[in-house]
C-alpha cells in the first residue's frame, strides 16, 4: 500500500470516527469497529504484499524462456530462409515481443503494488 493510500485510509478512518460522534468513538463499540477496519486494511495489506511477490514470480518464469524464443527467431530470421519459413519465423517473433511487452505492463503492476 502507498503512503497516499495510508493517508487516505488515515483521513476516512478519522471520518468514519467523527460520524459516529466524539462520545461513540470513545465507547468500545467505535473502538471495536475502528480495530476490525485497520485489521481488514492489515489483511489487504498483507494480500497485495503476495500479489506482488506471485508477479515477480510469474515475470521471471516467463521471462527466461520467452528470451530464448525471441533470440532463435530473431537468429533464424538471419538466415536465407524461403518464404513460409521466414513468415513463420517473423509470426515467433511478433508474439514473443508482444508477451514481452504484456510482461512488461505487469512490471508496472508489481511496482504499484508494493509502493
């Protein structure tokens, strides 16, 4: 979670308590609802801390293996080949940089996930 987010959570908490009144808030009951929201705010925390990690998990496993296929096709299409091969060789091609670019979209996500 952001520093923004924090904040923002921070302001609607002060909000939430503020709304069920000074006296409330400092009853158990407001205390008891404000302890259940910063724990759900713990658990989301907790949860996008895991989503970052299987991304960075899922980027590497994709990662190595997409850069071999993108090499080999970018090698065969160095080479005289006739003009099935080399279409098929330029389709390898396409799809691996368009993966790659996908792979580099979820780079952003993992990025804005644990910030």
């Amino acid at each position: 979670m952001t520093e923004q987010d924090k904040q923002s959570v921070a302001i609607v908490l002060d909000e939430a308590a503020s709304q069920v009144g000074s006296s409330q808030a400092s009853s158990p009951a407001g205390n008891e609802a404000e302890e259940k929201i910063r724990a759900l705010v713990a658990d989301y925390e907790a949860r996008i801390d895991e989503v970052a990690e299987l991304i960075a998990r899922v980027r590497h496993e994709i990662n190595n293996p997409l850069t071999g296929v993108l090499g080999q096709a970018q090698l065969l299409l160095r080479e005289e080949l006739n003009e099935k091969a080399r279409k098929r060789a330029q389709t390898i091609e396409d799809l691996a940089i368009r993966i790659r670019d996908i792979v580099a979209q979820l780079r952003h996500v993992q990025k804005t996930s644990k910030s």
